[in-house]
C-alpha cells in the first residue's frame, strides 16, 4: 500500500469521490436529458465525505473535481457552473446531517439556499451571460411562428385558426416573461429537497446514525408562512395599481412560489387524512387515481386546506392545545 494511502486512509475515497462526480458531472454537460438525475446524485458523495471524515476532505474533492472537468470539457465556464451549483449544496447538507440539525430547520435553510442560487442562475444567464427573458421570449416567439408557417403550408390551418394560435403563442409568451423566476426558483427547491431527502436515506442505509425521521404527512408550517400569500398579493395590487411592471412581476412570482408550497402542504395534510380513514387499501388507492383523474379539483382544494392550515392546524387532536399550530 502506497505510504500516502496508509498515513490518510481518506485519500483513496477522495480519489473516489472525484472520480464519480467527474463522470456523472460529464454525464450531465454532454447528455441534456440526465441532468436532473445527475443533478440529485452529484452532492451524494460530498456528503458521504463529510460523514466519514470531515470538511477538509470534501472540499479536497471539490477542488480535484473542478480541474478534472476543466481538463476534460472544453468549456471552462460551464464546468465552473455546474460545480458551482452541486458543491455548496453537498457540503451544506453534509454539514447538517453531521451536526444533526433537525428536519424542519434543515428544510428552512435549503429552501432559502435554493432561492440563492435560482437568484444567482438567472443573474449568470440573463446578465453575465448576456442573454435576457425578452431574449428567451424572442426565440420562443420565433419557433412558434415557424410552426405556424409549417401547419400553414400543409393546410392544417387556416387564417382564422392561425390568428388564433399566434394569440395563444402571445399568452404564454407573456406568461413566460412573468413566471420564468419563480419556475426557476422552485425548480431549484424540488431539486434541493429531492437531494436532501436522498441524502438522508443513502447514508442511513450506509450505517450512519441518521435521527430525526421525517413523516411527509405530518410536515407543518409556521403560522408567519402566510406572509409570502399577504406579501406577494401587496406587491401585485401595488405593482398594478402604480403601472410599476416590475413590482408587478415580484408579487406574482412570490405567489407562484408560495402556491407551490402550499400546495405540497395541501397533499400531506390530504395523505395524512387517507392514512387515517381505516378503510381497505384497495379504495384507497381508488381515492388516488379518482384524485389524479380530477388534477386539477385536487390541486384546488389543496392549495386551500395547505394555505389554512398554518393558521388552524387541522391535523390538531381532540385535546391538543394550540401550540401545535407553530409550526417547523
């Protein structure tokens, strides 16, 4: 055994550790459609570093595996990016996990770290970069006119239905210019939240004491949640009301972000209850598929128990006091 190999037995898993993330990291720069699964795995073994050894070892990693992928992809910026965006998370998380924060405070700060780098995403690609939402819009605008001269020619439209379908490319047009941040944002939350839980379960099954076990169905929120609702409805009224389009623009995408939030609180709150209805498991995945038949009902009415229930708690037990509302 080489003398380095038996004086910091950690190198051997650093070099491992490098490697597979320079593989899945070129994976994911050269193969589009896996990079949201390489994009969960890559913080994967950061955070198994800093379990076994500790910080300095993960960060080691972190810089092999930057050169590995400047070395090998010809585009340095992209390599820098993606190590950017997979690093921070792991370590933050690896920290968490060695210093047995609980679930509901490790979610806070993910959540707010996710809105950093969607932050930091769209300020590296609409200005850094060059590029903008109108450009986007632009390109978009561009194909969908395309489409149209194609139907267009084969005859499947005529100019009534062409009309038409240039106003419908306008509306999402316009839908695109206004929600592209909070489409970012809570893609870069999901991502998160997906690599955190991930996480948690690979390195339990890898022996690591991991407490704290998270129930879905009893996820909570804090009453002041319902600040993102009062807040983004302030701006939007306000943005409106003084024709200031970006004021305008921020309340929307705060209530955007804020739906999605309440709506996957809507769902435990709903699964908590079908857990409790002792029936057969047969009606009750019938309930399920009844549910994803009528998506839309569904997501309506878990919008609204998700954005009452910070206020009420109506998980609370007969008996319970009124502590239980606050939340985590």
């Amino acid at each position: 055994m080489h003398p380095i190999i038996k004086n910091y037995p950690g190198v051997m898993e650093v070099i491992i550790a490098t490697t597979v993330m320079a593989l899945l990291g070129l994976l994911g720069l050269y193969i589009a459609p896996l990079f949201f699964l390489i994009m969960l795995l890559l913080p994967l073994p950061l955070v198994y570093l800093i379990l076994k050894r500790d910080l300095l070892y993960a960060l080691l990693a972190v810089v092999l595996t930057l050169f590995m992928l400047m070395f090998t992809f010809a585009n340095i910026k992209s390599a820098g990016l993606l190590v950017f965006q997979f690093a921070p998370l792991g370590i933050l998380i690896g920290l968490m996990l060695k210093n047995n924060v609980t679930v509901d405070k490790s979610m806070a700060v993910l959540f707010f770290w996710a809105l950093l780098i969607a932050a930091l995403n769209l300020l590296f690609s609409f200005m850094l970069s060059g590029a903008g939402i109108s450009q986007v819009t632009e390109e978009f605008r561009a194909t969908m006119d395309q489409m149209a001269q194609i139907y267009n020619q084969n005859g499947l439209l005529d100019e009534s239905d062409r009309q038409q379908y240039l106003a419908l490319t306008e509306q999402i047009v316009n839908l695109v210019q206004t929600f592209l941040p909070g489409s970012v944002a809570v893609w870069n939350i999901m991502l998160t939240m997906s690599t955190y839980f991930i996480a948690r379960y690979w390195m339990r099954s890898l022996g690591f004491t991991i407490p704290n076990n998270f129930h879905f169905t009893q996820w909570r929120l804090p009453w002041y949640s319902i600040w993102l609702i009062i807040i983004g409805l302030a701006l939007t009224l306000g943005g409106d009301e003084l024709s200031w389009q970006l004021m305008e623009v921020i309340g929307k995408n705060i209530l955007y972000i804020a739906a999605f939030i309440f709506f996957v609180l809507g769902m435990a709150i709903i699964l908590h209850f079908i857990q409790l209805w002792r029936v057969s498991k047969v009606v009750k995945i019938i309930i399920m598929l009844v549910m994803l038949l009528y998506l839309p009902f569904t997501a309506m009415v878990a919008l609204t128990i998700g954005i009452i229930d910070p206020v009420v708690n109506i998980r609370r037990q007969p008996g319970e006091d009124g502590d239980g509302n606050k939340g985590g």
